[in-house]
C-alpha cells in the first residue's frame, strides 16, 4: 500500500497531538490530527485509517478518573466503529491517558479477543502526586506487540499522576503467560525495578509500564515516545556517547512498518 494513514485523536484537555503527529510523520505517516467530534458526528470516518492514536493530557481534565469519561464517550457514540477499527487488522496505540482510556474501553489487555470487558485499571502514584521524570524501560522480546519489536532497552519521560498499573491475580497471571507486559520499568543497567521507587515510578505491580493484546496490535503505555524522538531531547543527551535517533522514534517506525502490509 502507499502511504500509512494515521488518526491521531485531539480534544478536551488532551495535548501532545502535535508531537504525536511530527512523531509518525517522521516515521513515514500521514498523520491527520482529528477531534473527537469529527468522529461522533461522522465528519471523519475511522475507516479511511491504519492507526488510531489516542494521545496523552487530561481528558476532561481526568474527572470522574483518567481516561473515564473519553472511554465512556466514544463506546457510547462509536464502540461499534472502534471494534470494527481493530477486528480489522489495523492497530491501535495508546499513550498515558490514552493508555488509560484503552484499559478504561476494555482494549486492553483484550484477552481471548474480548476489547469490551474492563480488567485492568491505571489509579492514582503510590508516592501520592505527580511524576515528571525519566525512566528505564526494559522490552519483553517475547512479547507479540507490534510497537517493540526490535527494542531491547529504552529511556522515556513519565508524566502522570495515575500510572499504577493494577490487576487481580488471574488477569496477571494470563498478561505475564502470554508475555503481554510489552515494557517493564527498569534499573538503569536494565535490571527489573522490582517495584523501587523512583525507578518504578509509580508502584505498578510486576513493573508494568506498558501491555498488548495478545494480537500486538493493540498496545497501550504510560511513558511518552513522542518525547524521545532525537538523541537531544534525552536530559542528558550531551554526554551521551550514542548520536543516533531518541529510544521513541522506533516505536512509532514499528507501527507504520507492520501497517504498511496491511
């Protein structure tokens, strides 16, 4: 096919669409920023794209929890759309609040291929506010996602109040069977955190920072790769002895490198 068309999803408190924009455009995209209106009232149609992006920010401001009124509007306006969208093929990428709305929509972890049932939750840091710092992550290479394939370790900024990642034990153990913890957050030499703060920033259990459905084509995360697309946007990117591209770059390059054989 030709050029991967990518919907990046705006409106209501969300922000970094335009670095999420710039970031697939670098990566080869057409990326098209869309408000969530344009898509309840049909003036965009969801079919006419590869990838659906749902951005980081506070959408409507985080009332009622992260992520809880974004999921509840569009399943109530466009679930039906949504399923379709992923029935499909095509891929779905959420990033912190969109992290939370795909858990919130029951994307996520889409077990035995059901994106309804809620059984996962992103809730509030165990340090009790907000983190804004940089993180280790370390990439399951068993994992099915799409998004990390070739990725061993990566630094990315965190910038959330609600990050902690929690399950019952039964889900858990399904998502660590079948390998669905996509990233983990890790020492800085790659070591499991194993739940030390700040390293794990915001008492995740199993260090859980990021998780796929079992397709891999769904994959939601609490880090922002949007915000590691050049070697300079690391803090520390002046000592830095690598001059290649941010850790960021490649998850994005995934995505419309698997879409472009769909």
């Amino acid at each position: 096919m030709g050029k991967v068309n990518v919907l990046v999803l705006t409106g209501y408190g969300l922000n970094c669409d335009n670095e999420t924009a710039y970031a697939f455009e670098l990566a080869g995209a057409r990326a098209t920023r869309v408000h969530i209106n344009s898509l309840i009232d049909g003036t965009a149609n969801l079919a006419n794209f590869q990838i659906l992006v749902f951005i980081g920010g506070f959408s409507w401001g985080d009332d009622h929890g992260a992520g809880v009124i974004q999921s509840v509007r569009l399943k109530t306006n466009i679930g039906d759309q949504i399923l379709e969208f992923v029935h499909k093929d095509n891929l779905v990428l959420g990033i912190c609040n969109g992290f939370q709305t795909l858990a919130n929509l029951g994307l996520l972890p889409g077990l035995d291929r059901n994106y309804q049932a809620r059984s996962v939750a992103l809730t509030f840091n165990d340090c009790g506010n907000f983190r804004n710092h940089w993180v280790t992550l370390k990439v399951d290479t068993a994992s099915p996602c799409i998004f990390t394939r070739g990725i061993d370790l990566a630094e990315l900024p965190v910038r959330h109040g609600e990050g902690k990642f929690f399950t019952d034990d039964m889900t858990l153990k399904r998502i660590q069977h079948d390998h669905l913890a996509a990233i983990q957050y890790a020492m800085p030499d790659g070591r499991p955190a194993g739940g030390r703060f700040p390293h794990n920033p915001n008492g995740s259990i199993d260090d859980i920072a990021g998780i796929c459905d079992p397709s891999g084509r769904i994959f939601g995360l609490m880090p922002h790769p949007e915000r590691h697309l050049y070697f300079e946007h690391h803090p520390h990117w002046m000592s830095l002895k690598r001059k290649n591209a941010g850790d960021g770059l490649a998850i994005f390059q995934n995505g419309v490198n698997y879409a472009r054989k769909i």
